[in-house]
C-alpha cells in the first residue's frame, strides 16, 4: 500500500518533470 | 530499515520535499532561458535537450536520496525513500535515453555522433554518460540474476554513477549551447560538485565522525531461529539514543570508511542506560551468516539511529505484527515498554515457520508477566498437537485476536514483503487508515 503510494508518487514526479521539460521547450519557441 | 506513515509524510514536510525535490530539478532547467539565449531550433529539439537537462539533474540528485538526511527520510520511511530511488532513476535514465533519441529522429544528420572514434569529445562523453547509466541500470534491476556480490555491485554502483554524472555534465558544457554564459556553466558545474559532494559526505565525513564513537563488542548471544544478538556497548563515549523501532548501519570487522555497511534495527530496549545497544541478527546472506563469528572484543561502527517506526503516538493499544526476523524492532518496542512501565495493552502478533525456531520465545513468556501483553503465535509448520493459529497472519487472525474499533489501534508490521502486502491489504479492509500504521520492510538495500 505504502510502495504503491510511492509508486504514484514517482509517477506525478516523473510526469511533472516531462510536462515542465515540454513548457521549457514552448518557452524557447514563443521567446 | 524504516517506514512511517506515507500519508503524514505527504500531509507533512513530506510534501514540502517533494517541491524542494522538483525545484532542484526544474529551477536549473529553467534558469537557462535567463540572460542571452541562443536561437530557439524546433519544439523536439527543444524538448530533447530539456528532458537531457532534467535527466541528470534527477540523477544527481539520486545522492541525495541516500545520504541519509534524517531531515529527507523521516517523514517517509527509509524503505519509501529506496523505492523512490529505484523507480525514478527508471524514469531519469529513460529521460537521459530519450534525449539522443529525440535529437536523431529530428535530426538523422546527427546519427554519425554514435561513431565515438569520429565523434568530436563533447559528443564521446555523451556516450560514455549514457552507457554507464544504462550499465548502472542494467546491474541494479538484475544483480541477483546477474550473480554479482553486493559489495562488488555496491562498489560498481557508485562509480558508475560518478562516471555517469560527470561525463553528463563535461558533454553539456562541451557542447555549449545553452551553457554559454559563464554563470551557467558555473551554475551546472556547481551543482555537479554538490551532486558528488553529497556522495563523499556520506562515504568520507560522515565516517570520520563514526569513527571517533566506536562501539565494543560484549557479546554474540544465539537465540532461537537461526539468528543471534550481537551486544555492543560504547568506547569512551556516551553512545547513540535511539528511539524504540529505529535503526542503525552497522560496520564490523573493518572502519567505517567501509563502502557497504548493513541496515539492522536495534533489539534492546531504548532506555538501557549504559548505552549498551543490541542487533538481533538472522543468518540470512553473505554477511549475516558470518555474524556468529564475530569475536568479543571486536570493534563496530553504528551510523544512526534512523527511522521512524517507533512508538510515541496516541493510541489505546499497540499491535504489533512481526514476521521471522522482523520480531527484533518489536523487541525494542516490547522490552522499551517494560523498562518505562508502560501499562498500555500490546498484542503481539508473530508469524514463524516452527514452534523451534521461534526467536525470543521464552523471553516473550516472560514478557506477557510485566506487561498487558498477549502473543500469538502464528505457525506455518506447527507440530501435530498444536492449537493455536496455523498458516499466515491474515484479516481472519487480526478479526480473532483484536478487540474492535479496529482504526483506534496504531500497528507496526515488519517481516517479509509477501507478509507485508498481505497485511496492509488486510488492515485497508479492516477500514484502518494509513496513518494508523508504521510498516517496515527489511528487505530494502
């Protein structure tokens, strides 16, 4: 139960990090 | 060895770690469009330097994870904490991967960087960075399959990531592409130094601190069950205070500059008051099956203690349910218990494989004396006269053996996975809520 809260946890990280990386790269194309 | 409530840890500070977690993460990524940016290339490109960017960050930060900051794993668990590490270093890798993927499905001119005797530097490192994370992966996932010790892969594990890290970051400023203004190239280069200073904090600092509160061995005591408590008292210093539940990185036979030490959770009762600690320890690998060699007199290192499974919570009554070896943080709380005279009812709740082998029996008769304490024994293997509960610890035994509202009871459960799972899964249908347990695996290194 535990690990798989973890689990969701490394998955919202992970999603975040790849949405924030995708922001950073329509920044730079609307800079 | 550890594990707290996830939930508090996610209401808690728990939370506040996640962000500082991502800010260390995002917020380098994202000061690279200050100052003079270079011309902006296609979404892709973009895209693919950017996960490349917070690829390594993440890997960097996999350090930190395991530098054992009290501060990071408290209000998770230690166990929780390793988890993380395996599984996001799956998905910084596949971030790291993805990066020249990305870049040559863009940009099939690029393919030729894959030839490293051609390849200018810049594009060497690279590889060299991203073989080594795949190596690191690789040796991680399949260690046991792959018939490695665990101090060879433990020795492995860091260089790799050194090596990973490093040439990650001599690729980027070689490349320079965003890296052109010097604050930039200071700013990655410095969180590279910090990445790996947190390494040599906990591999070179930490030690010579351990090193100057050696501890003595007294005793190597056999109990039942393939198992036996090592006895350590302190050398010319007051010793460690533990709370009842933690646990400590144990180092014998050489110093504590030693690469691989082991996770034991301390067996004594926390109120000893000559700083006497005790580890009950099963002959179960490498290590621990040498463990009854250990001659008296030999010095060891304790780094700790840490974790949060420990007692200290408002409850009407502890259940505690342990599983083979994972009876020793249980006897910390047990024995803790007795010495402060805590009349609070505790309800034991142990799984074992033979009536024989069932570690700290006896003293655990004597215990139901000086507390309100019940044991039950749980046997998987009982002998033919046997009355009591057969098999495993299940919803059924905890219905049988705990007086109802079940969500007023705070429990600690640690044993095997397989055990753990089956009792979280049990506790849920019981309606206990999470943060009314501690779970401890000691299977998490």
């Amino acid at each position: 139960m535990r690990r798989l809260l973890a689990d969701r946890l490394v998955i919202t990280t992970g999603t975040i990090v790849v949405a924030m990386s995708a922001l950073f790269a329509l920044a730079r194309l609307f800079d | 060895m550890t594990g707290a409530p996830l939930a508090r840890g996610l209401t808690s500070h728990g939370g506040l770690w996640l962000i500082v977690y991502l800010f260390f993460v995002l917020a380098p990524l994202f000061a690279l469009l200050l100052g003079s940016t270079p011309p902006a290339r296609s979404f892709w490109t973009e895209f693919s330097i950017a996960i490349g960017y917070s690829g390594l960050a993440m890997m960097g930060l996999q350090f930190g994870l395991t530098a054992r900051f009290r501060y990071v794993t408290e209000p998770w668990g230690e166990d929780v904490i390793y988890h993380f590490h395996r599984q996001i270093s799956l998905i910084a890798v596949a971030l790291v991967v993805a990066h020249p993927i990305i870049l040559f499905i863009e940009r099939p001119e690029l393919l030729g960087l894959l030839n490293s005797f051609k390849a200018p530097w810049r594009a060497r490192f690279a590889a060299l960075s991203t073989y080594s994370l795949i190596a690191l992966v690789v040796m991680a996932l399949w260690r046991t399959k792959l018939r490695l010790r665990y101090e060879t892969w433990h020795v492995t594990h860091l260089v790799l990531a050194v090596v990973a890290i490093a040439a990650g970051v001599v690729h980027m400023v070689g490349w320079s592409f965003y890296l052109g203004d010097p604050w930039k190239r200071g700013l990655w280069t410095g969180l590279t130094v910090f990445w790996i200073g947190l390494l040599v904090y906990v591999r070179v600092v930490k030690p010579l601190f351990i090193l100057r509160r050696p501890y003595i061995v007294s005793e190597v005591r056999k109990e039942r069950g393939d198992t036996w408590t090592l006895v350590m008292k302190p050398d010319g210093h007051a010793g460690l205070r533990f709370r009842p539940g933690q646990f400590g990185w144990l180092t014998v036979y050489r110093s504590p500059f030693k690469i691989t030490a082991h996770p034991f959770s301390f067996s004594s009762s926390a109120a000893a008051a000559d700083g006497r600690v005790e580890m009950a320890i099963r002959e179960l690998g490498d290590f621990t099956s040498n463990i009854s060699k250990v001659p008296v007199g030999q010095r060891a290192y304790i780094d700790g203690p840490y974790g949060a499974f420990t007692t200290g919570h408002p409850a009407d009554m502890h259940v505690l349910i342990a599983g083979g070896v994972g009876i020793t943080p249980m006897m910390s709380i047990i024995r803790t218990l007795a010495d402060q005279g805590d009349k609070r009812p505790v309800v034991l709740l142990y799984g074992s494989k033979h009536w024989d082998a069932i570690t700290f029996r006896e003293e655990l008769e004597a215990m139901e004396a000086r507390l309100d304490l019940t044991v039950v024994h749980v046997l998987e293997n009982p002998p033919d006269d046997w009355t009591g509960e057969r098999g495993f610890v299940t919803a059924d035994v905890l219905r049988r053996h705990l007086p109802p509202p079940y969500a007023d009871h705070e429990y600690f459960i640690c044993g095997p996975d397989v055990m753990m799972d089956a009792i979280e899964s049990a506790l849920e249908r019981l309606s206990v809520p999470i943060t009314r347990y501690h779970s401890e695996r000691y299977s998490f290194v």
